[in-house]
C-alpha cells in the first residue's frame, strides 16, 4: 500500500505492509489523517503500545487493545483478520 506523505523527503510516499495486523491499523489510522499522539488519546493507550501494536507482532496483543483500535478507526474486527 501507498499513501501519499506530504512531510516525507524525497518521493513523498509512505509504503506500508498491510498484510500484517499492525500494517492494516497503521495504513487504516494514516489514511483517517490520526498521529499516532492522538490516537494514542482516544484509545485510553501509550504512543508507544500504539507503534509497538503497528511494527511488532500484534497477533501477540490482547484482543481488547486490538478490538478498541478497530471500534476508534471505524473497522470492524473481521475486516482486519
């Protein structure tokens, strides 16, 4: 996938791997226009476990911090498995 980065050097495009878990929540929260900060806010958890949930192994994270990110980004769980 490919989004478009505007605060990017160079060619400007973000590529994600949204074939993992946390790919699919990271390009879902970019395409919604959300920082990780804000995100972070809304969903009651750290910037950090935001980022760790998007770049680690997030089949690995409880399903409830995965289930609140899908309730915030407006997904539901089965479009993200």
């Amino acid at each position: 996938m490919e989004l478009k980065c505007t605060e990017c050097s160079g060619t400007g495009i973000i590529l994600i791997d949204d074939a993992t878990l946390g790919g699919k929540l990271r390009a879902i929260r970019m395409q919604q226009g959300i920082g990780v900060r804000e995100a972070a806010r809304r969903a009651g958890m750290s910037p950090t476990t935001i980022v760790n949930i998007e770049t680690k192994d997030a089949t690995k994270t409880a399903i409830e911090k995965i289930k609140t990110l899908a309730d915030l980004y407006g997904v539901s769980l089965n479009e993200l498995f």
